[in-house]
C-alpha cells in the first residue's frame, strides 16, 4: 500500500511538472513577442509603415485597439523608438497620432505615457512636446 501511495505521488509531482513546463514555454513564447514588439526600431521601415495603417484605421474602434496596444507598450517601454518615428512625420500627421493615440489611449494613463515620452532623448525635438 505504501508504495502504491508513494507511486501515485511520484506520477502526480511528474505529471505537475510536465504541465509547468508547458505554462513555462507559452510564457516564454508570450515575453519574446512582447520583446519583438517593443523593438520595433529594429526594423524603422516596418515601425513606420505600422504608423501609417494605424493612422488609417484609426476610425474603426476594433481596429484602432489593436494598434493602440502596439503603440501604448511601445511608448511606455521604448519611448525612444516611438520619438524617433513620429519625428519623420509632417505636424498635421503627427497632430493625428497625438490625438487619437496619446489623448485618448485604450490601456495606460495618458499621464503615464507622457511621462514615458518625457524620457525619451529627443522629445523636446519632437511635434509631441508641443
């Protein structure tokens, strides 16, 4: 009896183990697209072209969530990044972004992202700091 108490532990202690493992690798999975996400200025090109849909989209509200939650973690996690892109727009564009992204964000504070953006070197260059 003894050892059937002691085998069943065993299976159970393994069988929790190959569980975490799997929570683990989809926790692993979820932190390098978030990594991916936030690094954008690893491909400016892409980053832009992503500002320019988003400004496109920006009247449907599904849409217009989706990339809010791109913009927003990257504003908040690498200000930097997202200074350096808004700096190539005209002020009417970048005006649009300001409102629609900044004035009204779907997950943070505004006051928390603008103080992100606050820290970002080249802010005060920026149409943002207006």
């Amino acid at each position: 009896m003894r050892t059937l108490v002691v085998f069943l532990s065993l299976l159970t202690n393994f069988s929790l183990a190959l569980a975490n493992q799997d929570i683990n690798t989809q926790k692993l999975d979820l932190q390098k697209k978030f990594i991916s996400d936030i690094n954008q200025c690893s491909n400016p090109q892409q980053l832009d072209r992503f500002i320019q849909n988003a400004l496109k989209n920006v009247s449907n509200h599904e849409e217009r969530a989706r990339h809010a939650a791109l913009l927003e973690e990257l504003i908040k996690y690498n200000p930097s990044c997202f200074v350096a892109s808004v700096k190539k727009l005209d002020p009417k564009t970048c005006e649009k972004i300001e409102e629609s992204y900044l004035s009204e964000p779907f997950f943070y504070p505004r006051e928390d992202l603008k103080a992100s953006l606050a820290t970002a070197k080249d802010f005060k260059a920026s149409c943002l700091a207006s």
